[in-house]
C-alpha cells in the first residue's frame, strides 16, 4: 500500500512541476522618475533625498522589469548602484550617448537576459536626434529583447516617453511604435510602456488601444488597484486625474493585477531642530518619490 502511495505521489509530482513550468508570472512597472533639477532641489523634492526612496519601491513591490522615463545619465547611475542585480539599456535623447533623458529599461539580470537592444527617435527621422512633426522636445524610444531565464520565454520591451505638447507628434508616434511592432514577427509578445502624456481618452492612445495590436494593461487585469491618476506633481493632497503613464501588451500575456502606487515617505525638515511637540509633527512632511506614481502589473504567460 505504502508502495503504491509513494507511486502516486511521484507521478502526480511530477506532473505539478510540468504544470508549474508550463507558465510563467513576473512584474512590469513604468516609471516617470522626475529629471533632477534644482528648482525641485529647492522645494525639497531633490534627486539625492528621492532616490534612495525610489529604489526601495522597487525592491520592496519587486519590479522585474520597468521603463523609465526623464532620467539623466547620473540618475540612471545612481538608480543602478542602489539597485544591485539589475541592469539597464537606453541612450539619451539629445546625443545618443549621455546627454539628456532617457528612456530607459531596468531588469532583473537574475530574471532575464538582455539578446538585443536599440533606440530610435519619434521623428521622420528615427536614426538620429531630431525634433519630430510638432514636438516641443526630441523625443525617443528605448527597446529591448529579453529572454525569462527560467522558461525561455522570449518577448519585446518599447519604452518611451511622448512629447507633452505636440498633438501631431503624440499621434504619430502612436501610429511609428504600431509600425515598428507590426514588423516584428506575429508570434513575438511585445510590451510597450511609457509616460504618454494623455488620458486614456485621448486620440493617441485610442490609436494604440484600439489597434487590435497593443491593449491597456489596465482593461486586462483581474484585479485593478486604481487611484484615478498618475501624474502628481510632487503634491501629496493634491486632486490626480487622468492615467497618463500607460502599459500596453499583446495578447500573449494575462495581467493578473494593475496597480497605481501611491507611497509616500517621510523626511524632518532642516528648520525642525528648533522646533518640539505638535509643530515638530508638523515637519515631518509626505513627499511622493517622483512627481508621477509609477504604475505595476504582475503578468502571467504561457510558455508551452
């Protein structure tokens, strides 16, 4: 009898480790990280006070692979050496090398393996840095191609960020990024996310939703944890609407939970040392790790 138990729990073991290894579940997140830049500095939303913040975000809701966007060189640097195990690929907009934001991707080396990378411009001329259509700003998409070193899952990131005044460039943009997908072959999933700068009402980003190529993240989660918005301008009390920072899938994956991260942290104001009680409290005031909150999804994907 005994024999014949252990038989059973062998097969049906084995047959749950099949299973489990038929799928694959992991975290995408995108990210607006805020540009460093005095003027914050001086407010009290400085780069070197957010950052450390920033990188415990991402390591406390385990992000395995995130966009970013607006980030200089130096930011990028510093994210990388309070992140150890993950890597990232992205030039700057204004040079191709370092000279300007980025929009770059963080992942997990442990998680996945980078097989290719480029960049390419949102302009009519995607090889160099330009201006695009009616851009205020040279704007740029970073991408790579990623292998799940567990499975072999193989798939495309885009990141981006769009232009935030341009009507024409945001749209044709859209319609350049659904080109470049479309060239990929059919069987490749792809994963495009970014600050988009529109709500999910806005021309541009029905011409992605409703492509029959790409879909918001957001329609397909089981589980939506949604704070109405996620630009908030660096103001804790403030009224967020509209979902600017998006992530877009093919049909390839399930997205088992979308997220809107709102934490916050805390920091004593220089002058509260003179302060005590109840208007010490007062010091220690909520900031938002970036002028945006990131947003996460946990993805699940057929491997076989």
């Amino acid at each position: 009898m005994k024999r014949i138990f252990y038989l059973l729990l062998l097969v049906f073991g084995c047959a749950g480790a099949v299973e489990a290894a038929s799928s694959v579940d992991f975290t995408v997140a995108t990210y607006n990280l805020r540009q460093a830049n005095h003027e914050d500095s001086v407010k009290g939303n400085g780069w070197g006070q957010r950052a450390p913040y920033i990188a415990r975000l991402v390591q406390f809701h385990g992000f395995d692979i995130f966009g970013t966007q607006e980030a200089f060189y130096g930011q990028l640097q510093d994210l990388k050496s309070l992140l150890p195990g993950y890597a990232y690929t992205g030039v700057a907009r204004d040079d191709g090398k370092q000279k300007g934001e980025h929009s770059a991707i963080f992942y997990r080396t442990d998680k996945f393996q980078l097989l290719d990378h480029g960049d390419f411009w949102l302009s009519e001329d995607q090889t160099r840095p330009n201006l695009g259509w009616d851009a205020a700003c040279i704007r740029i998409c970073s991408w790579g191609k990623f292998k799940e070193v567990s499975t072999g899952f193989t798939f495309v990131y885009f990141n981006l960020h769009m232009d935030h005044i341009g009507v024409v460039a945001r749209a044709e943009s859209a319609k350049l990024i659904l080109k470049k997908i479309q060239a990929i072959p059919a069987n490749m999933p792809v994963m495009l996310s970014g600050d988009f700068n529109v709500d999910q009402f806005s021309p541009s980003y029905q011409l992605l939703n409703s492509s029959g190529v790409l879909q918001d993240s957001y329609d397909k989660a089981a589980l939506v944890y949604d704070q109405r918005g996620t630009f908030n301008g660096f103001d804790i009390d403030g009224v967020v609407k509209g979902r600017i920072d998006h992530i877009f899938l093919t049909n390839r994956f399930s997205v088992l939970k979308y997220g809107i991260l709102t934490d916050t942290y805390r920091v004593d104001l220089p002058e509260s040392g003179n302060v005590s009680g109840d208007a010490h409290k007062q010091s220690l005031k909520a900031r938002c790790p970036s002028d945006h909150f990131p947003v996460m999804i946990e993805v699940r994907v057929q491997t076989n």
